[in-house]
C-alpha cells in the first residue's frame, strides 16, 4: 500500500476507496492532484466537518497536491446527503460572505502559502461559483445531464434517505452539480481523487463515472469514518451546541475544555484524527500505566494551538490551570461585561446569570440555584432570590460556574 495511503489508514481515518491498488499504484508514481469540498451554508465550519481536511494534510504532507472546493455555488442548493431535512436557502451575499471566513478557518489545518515546507504539496483553493453560477441550464442537461440515470440515483443511501421525508427537486440536483465539479476539476487541474466523509460515497462514485463517460481518465473516491463518541453521539456536539472554529461562536477556552473532557476511550484515537503528532509521539499515551488525563489535556492543548494559534492554547491551559490546578492565569477564560450601574443597584442571581450566557433563561437559571450547580467566586448559591451587587466582586470581577466545568467571568464596566 502506497506510504501516505497506510498513513491514513494507520490514523483511523479511511472508510473505503474506489480502488485502493490503483489509487495505491497512481500515487507511487508521483504528487496527485486531490480534492474536498465544503459548502458555506454558515459562518463557521464546526469539528464535525474537519476530519476531511485532517486527512488532506497529512496527503500534503506527503507530497500531493490538495485543492479545497468551497462550494460558492453549490451552497446556494445544499447537500441533500446525510441530512433530515432541506437546508434553508441563503442569499448570495451571505454564502459570499461566508465563504471568506471558511477560507480562513481551513488555512489553519491545510498549508496554501506559496512556498510550502519541503517535500509537501502545493495546496489550492477554489470555489466552484466560478463555473456553476453562470452554467446555461439546458446547455447542462445536454451535456451533463443524459448521463445520470435516475433510476441509480435513487440507490443511494443518502437519496433514499431523504425520500422518506421529501427531498425537493433542486436538491435532487446536487448529485448532478458536485459531480461536475469533479469533471471540471480533472479537466483544469488534473485532479484525479476526491476525499470526503462516508456520507459522500454516492455523489463521489456519480463524479468519477461522469469523468469516464465523458472520455476522462480513471479517477478514484477515498471516504472517510463519520467520527462518533465514545458514548454514541455525534462528534462536535456539546452543551453549547455545535463546537464551531470561529471564536466568536465558541470560544478558545471552551474549545480547549471541549477536547480536554472527551471519554477516555476517545482520548488516544482523536490524537491520530484531530493532530499533527506523529504516530510514534501518540504511542507513549497508549501505555495503560500513563494516566489518561495527561493523554487529553495534549490533546485539547494540540488541536486548539492548530485552530487558534499557539498564543490563544496557551491561554486556555492557562486558564484551565487556574479554574482546576489553583494555580495559572484566568485571562482565557471567556469573558462578558455588564454595566457597573446595573451591578451597583444590584442583579438579581438568575438574571446574571443568563446576562452571562450560562444560562439560556432565568428558568434555566433557577434549576440551576435550586439543583446547587450555581458558583460565584467560588461560593456556591442556593437561594434564587439572591441579589448580587459590586460589593461582592473579587478583583473587581465575578467568576461565575455553572456545574462542574461551565465558567464566565463577568468584568463590570
């Protein structure tokens, strides 16, 4: 098996291939050209859409050429695949828009600098607005579309799927369109293999048969495991909700926490996923007699100084010291101002609370109190009436905990 191949199947990464000889044969020859796509359907990526991306670094790593597809032009549609139900439609200013702010989030996993390190590929990132926005419609099914079977189409799991719910007529496009996209990037780039996650086995096998019937050279498909939990639930899923990379929509801390209190039986096997360590470094975590929790605080320090920067990791394990150690610096720890006036006239407990966004609601915020998991300064609250003014500040802030592992400063201004 080609080394880069058994990389990532070494890491857990690889559910199944096209053809894994020839894919296995084309890469001994030399850099090939690959691709994953994302759709901009929102602001931010989350941990559950960057095992792809994970995997097309380590294939950098190893000398081929990766292109990042974000999808200016399929996101206007939405991926049917793996979905319950139909993707609200956005405007075009805001899948633009979003667009921009996924170039950057992807740029921290994947090198697209102009001069990469020695003996990586050159990376690239396209959008695929650029040849699906101004398509002629009849044009396309001439060309593109008497060469799709329906009766395939409703073979696949992710179509079938849908059909139990409704799947609506343009979303019964998106097989056509991502499958152009693999033609038109083997005709501009040479790209011959694209990646993504088990859900897109059906629009990657319609992708490189479309390049065959065209007159195209072999292609290949490489999928991906869809990560779950220890526990059986979906991976980027927490009490917040979805574990997003942009900072403004979960912070750098609670990103830290996020993968600091993973099961233990995850700890080990997210390492090879969601870091750059070598196999050989993650190895020495593998010792039973290691204790685990030094296995996870890497981990989450690894993958937050991938996603934030090294500056902002530090922060958070820092701030995780701090709240747990007794020791370290609380400037990591998420933050929120109130008014001083307010705190002068004095807040009541649950409405801090929710003001700090611990809490969802001042209902929230009492089962909170009367179930004993609310903290200020250390000190817990029980009484739900109680009234909180500057007085009771310590250095001038509040410290605020919700359950075991939840905190918030609250600096007044």
């Amino acid at each position: 098996m080609n080394k880069a191949i058994q990389t990532l199947i070494d890491r857990g990464f690889v559910k199944d291939c096209t053809d894994f000889e020839g894919l296995s044969d084309l890469m001994d020859k030399g850099p090939v050209t690959f691709y994953c796509g994302v759709d901009p359907t929102g602001p931010s990526l989350h941990v559950g859409h960057i095992v792809p991306f994970f995997a097309m670094h380590h294939l950098q790593e190893s000398g081929h050429n990766p292109i990042a597809l974000v999808g200016g032009g399929t996101g206007l549609i939405g991926d049917p695949s793996g979905k319950t139900e139909m993707r609200k439609i956005l405007s075009e200013e805001a899948i633009a828009s979003n667009v921009e702010k996924i170039k950057g989030q992807l740029g921290t996993i994947v090198d697209f600098s102009e001069t990469p390190k020695a003996g990586c590929g050159k990376a690239r990132m396209l959008n695929n607005a650029d040849w699906l926005v101004d398509l002629n419609y009849i044009k396309f099914l001439r060309d593109v579309g008497v060469y799709f079977s329906v009766n395939r189409m409703l073979t696949f799991e992710g179509v079938k799927q849908r059909l139990e719910r409704g799947l609506s007529f343009i979303e019964f496009n998106y097989q056509l369109l991502q499958s152009y996209d693999y033609k038109m990037l083997n005709e501009r780039t040479g790209c011959r293999l694209q990646i993504g996650g088990a859900d897109q086995w059906g629009n990657i096998v319609a992708g490189i048969d479309l390049i065959q019937r065209m007159g195209g050279e072999q292609c290949y498909g490489l999928t991906f495991n869809l990560i779950m939990r220890a526990d059986g639930k979906k991976m980027g899923k927490s009490e917040k909700g979805a574990v997003f990379l942009s900072p403004e929509l979960y912070s750098p801390y609670d990103f830290f926490q996020y993968w600091r209190n993973v099961a233990d039986a995850d700890a080990v096997r997210f390492m090879k996923l969601f870091t750059f360590m070598s196999l050989d470094e993650i190895k020495e975590y593998e010792d039973p007699n290691r204790n685990i929790n030094d296995a996870k605080a890497r981990l989450a320090y690894e993958v937050t100084k991938i996603i934030h920067g090294e500056e902002e990791a530090e922060k958070a394990k820092d701030a995780a010291a701090s709240l747990f150690g007794g020791a370290g610096n609380k400037e990591g720890i998420p933050s929120v101002a109130i008014a001083k006036a307010d705190l002068e006239n004095g807040v009541g407990v649950l409405e801090l609370f929710t003001k700090s966004g611990l809490t969802s609601s001042n209902g929230d915020a009492r089962r909170l109190v009367t179930q004993g998991g609310a903290e200020i300064n250390g000190k817990k609250i029980t009484d739900p009436k109680a009234v909180i003014t500057l007085s009771d500040a310590e250095d001038g802030e509040f410290l605020l905990k919700a359950g075991k592992k939840r905190f918030m400063r609250v600096i007044p201004e």
